[in-house]
C-alpha cells in the first residue's frame, strides 16, 4: 500500500461533515503502547518512525490528547529530510498538518515543545478555561466539555470548517477510547513490535466496549512488514 491507500484517501469523502479520522499507534506484541512508568518511546523502529512522519504529512491535522501531551512533551511537525535524511518527506512551513492538542483545561505550557514556528498548533480548550498563558502564542479553540473532557465531535467539527478532511489521531489510548466509542475511528494503522512490555497502557484505555456484545470487530485490509515491526490497516465494521 502506497502512503495516499495508507490513509484511506478514496473514503475521505465518506466522513461527511467532519474529517476522516486515522488512528495509528505504536504497540508491543502484548498490545502495551506505553510501559508501566509511561515511557513510550520508542516502542517501533526507525523505519516505522519515518513511515509515520508520511502518514502526518498526508493528513491535513495530528491529534494527540493533554495526557500525551504532559507525558511527552511531542512535537508533532513533520520533520524533513533536512532534520534527518532518513525521512522521505520535506513539508514546507505553509504545509504543514496543523498539531492539535486536546487540552480541557489548558495544561499545555508556554514552553512546549508543539509552540515552536515549525508548524501551526491548535490548543483545544474547554469554554470556560484559563489559557491566557497561551492566547498570545498560539491559536486556542474553545469547545464544549463532555464527560471524558471535550466534546470530540465538536473539535472534529471545528477542524473540518478549517478545511481539515483527514485527522491522523495519534492517542493516546484515552482520548482514542472517546474516539472509538463515538464511532469516529474510520481506520486503524497499528505498528506493532516483536516486544513485551508486560504492563503499562494499552492502545485504548476506558471508552464503552464493556463486553464480548460490544466488540468492534475490524475489517483488516493490509498487513506488512515495516523494518522489524509490523504494519496493520484495519477498518472497524459500523
Ligand atoms: N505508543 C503509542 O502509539 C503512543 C501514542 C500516544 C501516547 N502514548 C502514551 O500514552 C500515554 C498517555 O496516555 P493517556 O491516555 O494518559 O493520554 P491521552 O489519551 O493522550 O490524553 C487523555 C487526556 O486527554 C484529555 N481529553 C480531552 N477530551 C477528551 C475526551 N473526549 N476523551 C478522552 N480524553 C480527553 C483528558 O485530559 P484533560 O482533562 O486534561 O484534557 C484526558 O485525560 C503516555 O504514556 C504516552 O507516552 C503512546
């Protein structure tokens, strides 16, 4: 699969009236995106790395939760050929996939690493929240809370009406949970790699799929070799 079949470029059009979601996560054999002290990087290799900087820089905006946020302190731009020669992609500035971060409560610092000039960012906060550390620093969305923090049809909403068709959702597992469970994951790409972890998060945490009657069951439609990792696209059955 080439990286436009990867993203599911031909079903854009099918999310009608928000963008198409991609969830993508990296995980070891026993489905562990993070280890028990929540480091996470890096689960895969090199090669799926750079895969994934493709992926980004195919969709037009990279979402990840405040807890991803606060773990790692991502930054989220895809990085070009000038920053490692490995990757394949060279993204100008005007390019670049918009980085949002779903922050109820604008925990974001004014030091992170998502506020630098290498891309545009979107801090979505809760209505009534206090962002004044960020208004002067980045472009800060109000929406509406839900119960697991913010409304997520209302930022996918949001990001359509800015001309966003396909969002690479990059976790974590909790913010991918409230995804899920609104049915608005339309493909999984999941790196997985020969490790064990043993504890630590999984690739969703919390969400509504409480027994066997509710599980998604996915229709698989690609499955590759990336490096020492392995590479599966999925489609859930609606
Ligand atoms: N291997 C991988 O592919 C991968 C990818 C990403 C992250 N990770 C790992 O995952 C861990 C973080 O996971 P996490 O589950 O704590 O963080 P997360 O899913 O990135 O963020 C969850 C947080 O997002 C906010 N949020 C806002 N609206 C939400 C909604 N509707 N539903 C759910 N959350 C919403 C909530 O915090 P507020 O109330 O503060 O807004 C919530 O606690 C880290 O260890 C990181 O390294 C691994």
């Amino acid at each position: 699969m080439g990286i436009r079949e990867l993203v599911g470029t031909d079903e854009w059009q099918t999310a009608e009236g928000r963008p198409y979601v991609v969830y993508k996560y990296a995980a070891t054999l026993d489905g562990r995106i993070a280890a028990a002290d929540s480091t996470s990087q890096w689960i895969t290799s090199a090669q799926s790395r750079a895969e994934v900087h493709e992926l980004r820089a195919a969709c037009q905006a990279t979402v990840v939760g405040s807890g991803t946020q606060q773990a790692d302190n991502p930054h989220l731009a895809v990085r070009s050929m000038q920053d490692d020669p490995s990757l394949k992609v060279a993204v100008p500035l005007d390019q670049q996939p918009w980085r949002v971060i779903v922050d109820t409560n604008a925990r974001t610092q004014a030091g992170a690493r998502v506020l630098d000039e290498a891309a545009p960012t979107i801090i979505a906060v809760a209505e009534d929240a206090d962002a004044s550390h960020l208004d002067d620093l980045t472009t800060v969305v109000r929406l509406p809370r839900s119960k697991a923090g913010l409304d997520v049809e209302a930022l996918l909403g949001e990001l359509h009406r800015r001309g966003v068709r396909a969002v690479f959702l990059e976790g974590g597992p909790t913010l991918a949970a409230s995804f899920v469970s609104a049915g608005l994951v339309d493909r999984i790409i999941a790196y997985v790699a020969p490790a064990l972890l043993g504890r630590g998060k999984s690739a969703l945490q919390g969400g509504t799929i409480e027994t066997m009657d509710d599980i998604l069951r996915c229709e698989l439609l690609d499955v590759a070799q990336s490096g020492p990792d392995v590479r599966l696209v999925a489609r859930p059955h609606r």
